[in-house]
C-alpha cells in the first residue's frame, strides 16, 4: 500500500522540477541530450537530498509527536500542494522571476534548490508516516527522469504544460495528504 502511495507522491513532488525543467528547456535552442540529463541529475539530487533532510529531521522527534503525525502530514502536504496550485494559475509575467534568467549551472543550481524545499516537508510526512528512507531514491529518482524530459520539451512545448503540470502536481499531493489523514484517523488499527 505503501509503494502505490509513494508513486502519485514522487510524481506529484517531479512535477515542480519538470515545470522547472520545462521553462529551462524552452530558453535553449534546441534540445540537447547531455545538457537534460545533467539538469536531471542536479533537479533529482536536490530533491532527493531534501526529502532526506526532512525524513531525518523527523525521524529525532517521531516519538514526541506520533499522535499528531496524521495530522502534520495533512497539513504539510495541503500546504504544499496549494502552494503548487497557487504558482500554477500565476500569471506568465511572474514566471520570469521564478526561474533564474541565466541558463548555467549556477541558475539550475538555485531553482533546483527552490523546487526541492517541498520536498523537505514531504520528508518530515513521510518519516512520520512509518515509511523507510529509501523513499528520498524514489523521489529523486522520479524527478530526475521528470526533469530530464521536462528539459528535452522545453523546447517544443514551452512553459504551457509546465503550468497544468504544476496543478496537477499540487491536487495529487493534497488527495494524498487527505489519504493519509484517512488512513490513520479511520483504519489506524
């Protein structure tokens, strides 16, 4: 049950990196293999490395706040996935403030940093909900591959879909939030 969860979580949390990615993308010329797998691999560790940061911030306080672990879960992941929603029905003019202008490491460095910081609170969600660390490789793993093809599309699609992507991302992560809430409050045995 736990692995079924896990997949819409890593693909709701790629969503942010492939929006990203696909912004990227769409400043280059042409889509060049190499390039996207190395932004890949940059959006993946990043928010690989903060989901571990979150499981083990929270797995040192666990034992205090195991009643209320449902709850944090819910409320980090609402948080979040609004947040997400919110940047996806903001308006285009915005967008040149989200994403660094420049298209170097520094600039994929920074947004990778930025999209990644969600991904610390999913940690803190996940750790309390009794799933293992290895959870981070999943997440990370799913957005490297998220990234990578949101790059190699920025050319050909543009920010457009990166928009819906980013939505989607923000429902998929409050419907798990609202699962987990569930979950524990009615099948906690």
């Amino acid at each position: 049950m736990i692995f079924l969860t896990l997949i819409p979580l890593s693909l709701g949390l790629s969503t942010d990196a492939f929006a990203a990615s696909l912004a990227r993308g769409g400043r280059e010329r042409g889509a060049r293999f190499l390039r996207a797998v190395q932004s890949g691999a940059v959006f993946g560790t990043a928010e690989g490395l903060m989901c571990l940061v979150g499981w083990f911030a929270a797995s040192l306080f666990a034992d205090h706040i195991r009643a209320l672990d449902h709850w944090i879960a819910l409320i980090l992941l609402a948080i979040i996935g609004g947040k997400m929603i919110h940047e996806g029905f903001e308006r285009d003019d915005d967008d040149e403030e989200a994403v660094p202008r420049s298209n170097g490491w520094l600039g994929t460095i920074v947004t990778a940093i930025g999209t990644s910081i969600d991904s610390a609170a999913v940690g803190i969600a996940l750790a309390l909900s009794g799933v293992t660390v290895w959870s981070a490789l999943m997440i990370g793993s799913f957005s490297f591959v998220a990234s990578t093809v949101g790059f190699l599309l920025g050319p050909m699609v543009g920010e457009r879909l990166g928009k819906r992507a980013e939505i989607g991302g923000g429902v998929i992560l409050i419907l798990i939030g609202i699962s987990i809430w569930l979950s524990h409050t009615f099948f906690a045995g």
